[in-house]
C-alpha cells in the first residue's frame, strides 16, 4: 500500500469557494455515480482535496468520508496537499530513470528544501516524480509547469529553478 503523505499547511478556503462546491454538488448528487466528477470539481476549485474539503462532499453527496477519501488517494489526478506556483515534475519513467532523472530528482529536493509530492511553505513550488511524460528522447526529463527541460544534468537543476525563484 502506498504511503499517504498529508499536508502540515493549514486549509484556507474561502467562504466562496464553499459555495460554490456547495452549489455543484447541489447539482451532480442528483446524478447517479458522479462522485468522481465531485471531486474533480472540488479539486477544480481548491486545487487540492484536503480533508475539509472531503467532508463537504460526503455531506452533500451522502456517502460516508471513508469512500471519498478512498477515491482521493487511488487517483493519481487528486492530490490532497496544496500545489506550487510552479510544479516542477521530475520524469521517473525508464529511459528518465536510466539517464539519471534520480539525481535530478534528489537535486531539486535540496534546492527547493522539499521532498517528493511536497510544497514550499511560501506555496511558490511544489515537487512530484512522475512516471513517463512523452518525451524519451529528450530523457532526463524535468518540467516546470508547461516548460520542459531536456537531456539536462543534475547539475543544471539550480540555474532551471532559479529561473522561477524571483
């Protein structure tokens, strides 16, 4: 079973983000299955499923917190911490991984002052592994949001990032 890192940022939701996840969920729980779509909702307006937020879905949509947490954590589109500005994914997939993408990964880590699936405090980056991206034949493979970094070093991973830091 994996391992579910949670956040240690405190939620700060907005009385209008409420209600407007109030107000779409007023909508789809009259729709059979569309808990899925509820959380894509929810993780469209908050940009995260933090646990607050669940408990309004399963309020509204009348399904025990158990479930929607349950689907939260098995669908690699849901995160339940709060994103960066700036994502910066690391590909692990294999031609990544074999070209060395796990150095690059350990120095965006100490750059950033991070871990994987982490965000800085200031909210300005976060950090995610991901599993391949397309572009092999760019392998290692970084992005920052849109921008992708290929055939780079570990070495090059602070210009990259400092490029986003002002």
């Amino acid at each position: 079973m994996a391992k579910i890192k949670l956040t240690n940022v405190p939620f700060n939701g907005t009385p209008e983000q409420e209600a407007q996840l109030r107000e779409e969920l007023q909508v789809l729980k009259t729709e059979a299955g569309s808990l899925m779509r509820a959380l894509q909702a929810a993780q469209g307006i908050y940009g995260y499923l933090p646990v607050e937020v669940q408990q309004i879905i399963a309020e509204e949509m009348n399904v025990p917190l158990e479930k929607v947490f349950g689907i939260s954590t098995f669908y690699a589109q849901f995160t339940l911490n709060p994103r960066g500005k700036y994502q910066v994914g690391v590909c692990l997939g294999t031609a990544c991984y074999v070209k060395g993408s796990d150095a690059i990964l350990e120095a965006c880590k100490k750059d950033l002052g991070i871990d994987t699936d982490g965000s800085t405090p200031d909210a300005k980056f976060s950090l995610v592994a991901t599993r391949c991206i397309g572009c092999c034949g760019l392998a290692p493979v970084m992005t920052v949001n849109d921008a992708v970094y290929g055939k780079i070093t570990d070495k090059e991973v602070a210009g990259i990032l400092a490029k986003y830091k002002d």
